[in-house]
C-alpha cells in the first residue's frame, strides 16, 4: 500500500523513525588534526572525509574538523580521542613510538614496504587486525588515513660520499629514521617545520629530511642545499585516522558504514593528490634549479642503515612479543611482495 | 519541539519523507558485469560496491549483480546500459574500442603509466572529464572499477630472442597489445579463455597473454610454457563502472555520493586484493616450478614495440581531435609522473 506522508519537518528535528526505520538523529562528532587546517593535501584529506560522510548521510553525520592551530597539540591527537576530547583524530601513528614503539609499524618502516604493497598487507594479509590489538587496548579504532607516497631522503649542504661524511653530521631527521642514522654517527635532531629552512641557512644544521618534492619545496629547502638523496627511511608514509570505539559504536549501522567509506575513499584520493603535486613540483624544480643533483647513498651507507635498522626491529622484538608477530607478518609478506615487484613494477620501470 | 514518530512500518514500505527530509524510497537498480559472478577479485569489485551502496543506504539502494552467465553477452555491457537494460555496468573501457577508439586510454595503453601514475591523471589531471567527453555522447557516466596492478607479457613455450622469432608467431593477445605485435608480424589471435589452455597444449598457438600470475595459474598456462616475459603492453589494466545517466540522475543526492563513494572504495580494495594474491601466487609457483624462466624482451624487440605503438596513435590521432586531446595529456601528465617515479619508486626498489 502506497502512502504519501508529508509532516512539517521544522516539528520532527530531533528525533524520529524514517518509513525504512532509518533514525534521522543527527550526530555531530569532533574531529582533531595534527597538522593545521591549511596544510594542503593532508587536512585537506580530513575535510574530504567529513565532507562525504556529511553528504552521504544527508547530513545526519556532521564532523566538525579542527587544525593544531586551534587545538594547539598536534602530537596529542592521540591522547585527545582515547580521552573522548575528541572523537576522531587524523594524525600519523609513528608520532606515537614513545608510548608503544610497535605504531610505528602502521606508518612506515626504513626500508620497508611501498604503498600499494603496504596496502596489500594491511587490507588483505591481516596488518589490519595487527593493527587493532594495537589499538583496543587504548579504546580506539584505527583506520589508514593517506599516503604521501615515497619520502626523499633529505636535503643536504654536502654531497655524502662515505660512512665517515655521516659522522657528527647535524641532520634534521625525525623518528626511526634518525634513530637508524644516529646509530651511524650522525647528530639527529628535530627542529620545528618553520624554523627549518633558517637553520640550513645559518648552518645550525647541515642536512634536512621532511618529506618529497611538492612539501620540500615550500620550504624552500632546494634553494639552499643542492644535494637531494633518495628515499630509504619512509617508503610508504601513511597517515591514520583514529575513533573512539565507544563513540563509534554509538553511530547507526548506516553510519558506520558511511562513515569508514568515507576515511577509505578519502585515503585513496590523498596518494593521487600526492602524487601529482610531487610530479608537477619535480618537473618544475628540475627546470627552475639545474644545479640540483640527485644522489644516492652508496652501498656501504645504505647497508650499514640496514644493519642498524634490523637491530632496532631484532631488539625489540625479543622485549614484545607482539611487535615480533608484527614484525614478522611484516617481513614475511614483503619478502614475497618483493618477489612479484621484482617481475612487475620493477621491470615495468626500467622497461618503458 | 520533540516529537517521537511512530508509524507500523508496513504501509510505508514504498515512499515516504523522513524527518531530515531525507528520502525513504528504496530505489532497486541492476548491474551487468563483463565477468562471471565466480570469477575472483573482479567480480568481488562489483559485488563489493553492492553491498556498501546497500549498508551506507540503509537498504534504500539496492543493486542486483548479474554476471556473464546470466545475461550471456560479456562484451555487452556497453550496449546493455546506453539502451537502459541495466542500469549500471562493470566491465573494462577498452572492449569497446570498435565503437571509439578513443575509450583505451582509460583501461591502460602500451608502455604507459603504472596504476598510481595514472589514478593521478584521472582524477587531479583531467583524465576524469575527458572519460566523460567520450561516454557523455551515449548518455553514460563513467567511473574506474578496480586496477588488476601490471600485467605480465605472457607465456612462451620457446624464448623469444630476436625479432625475426616474432615473424608468423601464433600468440593470443587481443586488443592493442595484440594490433601493436601484429605490426610485428606476430600472428595475433583471440581465444576463449576456457581453451587457452588446450590450444596452447597442441600447438594450435605458441604462446598466450593473459594477466598475471594469480589470474594465469587459474588457467595452467605455467604448466606448458616456461617463458614468462614481463610487461609493456599492459601496465596498468583498470576496470570501469558505466552508468546510465539519466537513472543515476533519479537518484536522491546522498544515495548518488554513496554509489560513487562504493565505487570508489571497491576501486581502491581491487587493486590491494590483486596485488596481494599475485604476490603469494608468484610465491609458490617459484617454489613448486622451478623451470619456469622470467624473460625480458630484448631492447630490439622493445624499442621496435614503441615505435609500433606511436605510429598506431599518431595515425589515430590524425583523424580525432579529442583522440589527440586525450593522448597529448596522457603524454605530458606522463612526462612529469615518470621524472618524478624515476628519483623515488624506482630509485626505491634498486635501493631496499
């Protein structure tokens, strides 16, 4: 039987039961990012996620999206949403090591995975469900939340030639890639994104890592130090978006649904975004600053970072045995992964 | 004002207005795919947008999946939803090369852009709106459906070494990959996939093209020909959701941002679910068929390739202004995307 309803809809804002059962409540959630709201590319991936599931869900999803320039903690997403400050936070996991070293797993790792392959794991080869004993513990989800695709290896004033060239070194470079490096001798510090480029200029420092062509660039970083060496410390630098269980499980079954399609398909545009200003960025680099070489690390600097690097992972291992279980399922999907690039991707490149 | 609505849900099964405004109308669409219902990983990518459409609509959207074994015409998907017979079709946009040939450029062409390159030109470079300029003419949206990652050059039972061993070569490779080789004076041919592997065993063909190692091994090809060669003509193989515009546009606003929302996310899982059983498949054969032998075509052979492919593209592009519009920008997108693969994923998979 076909009825026509037609109610004043100013009367039923609040709450009621659509024909289908639907519940037209409108839930409003918080969301905290670590990187302000004009960081292009990444927040841009947060607004998009509230965009779509605020569009998806005809508006009964709305998120309210804040930058560190608001919240003024872009390293406490983490803490903001396991204390339900906020309900979801989009944030990088590895920012997390000091509290438990085993986040750094759903990020990146030196030497590790590229992004599709990394996605390969995480999706279909159980990284996922890795990722959420992680996570549980602490009362949150977690989702992939964008890559930026393959990181450079880092801006440096001198050409690096030899181990020896590392030693004493001042070189900004930041998490597990600086502990890899600092195992070689070199000075790893942290300095803050906007003092950067002032610091390679008065020689405070001799060497920055941050992240590829389109991000480097506005930091003007090429302007200054002429030798750009290739990625090895975040192939595959994958930020994440994270929920409050308690208030997810609050949401509508609908909206669950919605709303994790909406951190997926949001993921998915940040690598094409990425990609395509890094293209761009490059070509336009290449034209604009002749004098800029690409350089790789010789192989006795690059297996030297492979020594270290496996004895940070070994040692750990041996202390969690989660982070062994991790670190294996790691290992042993890449080993394979690498098998069928070694035919495919790799090849191709060389081919074409 | 709270008011709480409650209604026997029975008789308003068919229309009614939420108290959001939101539409409870379920609306009830089909979908013919170019594959079998069984066949795995593709079909997984149409049956997957399905159910999301179904859970983010709270079963407001419902789509019926047909396959190949239901509705008979594998390459008639095309024609199945421009005439209105389905609503929706998952298939692969270069079938259709004999209505416009302008419609490879949005599967993959030879020697081209690897998957990430070229999601990037779809949807940040301009690749998106001319799809559209091509299928807006048959009243047909157009979406990518899923990426089956690179695909292999094929199995040969003899090496391939030298040009001249192409001259008379009975090879199943359809498509452009096949008009190129033909060029060649490879005899190119098109076989059914159910007797590929019979035609091969007798010698009716010498060798056959067909994905990759998960999809191939289906079929035994590795069984009885030893000569695996990498890719060129295939790089990055996406399937595509078309949709009837004129039904698409029937659709409320939230239920037409959650179809392509569902595309978008089963899109993006197709590849991490290709990428993921190639490289356990690749595994295991190179353990249980030691023989097997990964080849190279010779850069002779490459080059004469390339050479093959421009010409059937500068010729085409001669004759259709929009054909040339499409290639100048796959061209010049993929200029900058390969300088940019070139210093980060390559440099990347020489280095790790």
């Amino acid at each position: 039987m076909k009825i026509l309803v037609k109610v004043a809809l100013s009367s039923l804002v609040v709450l009621g039961l659509t024909t289908t059962g639907l519940s037209a409540k409108t839930y409003k959630l918080k969301m905290a990012m670590s990187w302000k709201k004009t960081t292009p590319i990444l927040a841009a991936t947060a607004l998009r996620a509230a965009e779509l599931a605020d569009e998806m869900s005809d508006g009964r999803l709305k998120i309210r999206v804040d930058g560190a320039e608001k919240h003024k903690a872009p390293f406490g997403i983490f803490d903001f949403v396991k204390q339900g400050l906020y309900d979801i936070g989009h944030t990088a996991s590895y920012y997390y090591k000091g509290k438990d070293f085993k986040m750094v797993f759903f990020t990146t790792v030196p030497f590790g995975m590229t992004p599709n392959e990394q996605y390969s794991w995480y999706y279909e080869g159980g990284g996922k469900e890795l990722a959420q004993k992680v996570y549980e513990k602490h009362g949150l989800l977690t989702f992939m939340g964008g890559n930026t695709g393959i990181q450079m290896g880092g801006w440096f004033k001198k050409e690096i030639k030899h181990l020896d060239d590392l030693k004493g070194l001042k070189f900004r470079i930041p998490g597990l890639g600086g502990e890899v490096m600092a195992k070689l001798g070199v000075n790893a510090v942290n300095i803050a994104p906007g003092e950067l480029y002032m610091s390679l200029e008065l020689g405070t420092i001799d060497a920055v890592e941050w992240v590829s062509p389109y991000f480097d660039t506005k930091l003007g970083l090429h302007k200054i130090a002429p030798f750009y060496y290739t990625a090895w410390q975040e192939p595959a630098s994958e930020l994440q978006f994270i929920i409050n269980e308690k208030k997810f499980k609050k949401l509508p079954n609908d909206l669950q649904v919605i709303l994790k399609s909406a951190f997926k398909v949001a993921t998915f545009e940040m690598m094409q975004k990425a990609n395509y200003q890094n293209a761009l960025t490059w070509a336009k680099i290449k034209q604009d600053y002749p004098n800029i070489k690409v350089k790789t690390f010789s192989k006795e600097i690059i297996d030297a970072l492979k020594v270290a690097t496996k004895e940070i992972f070994d040692k750990e291992a041996k202390k969690d045995s989660l982070f062994k279980e991790i670190l294996e399922s790691q290992r042993e999907y890449q080993k394979k992964a690498e098998a069928w690039t070694e035919i495919s991707d790799k090849v191709y490149l060389q081919t074409r």
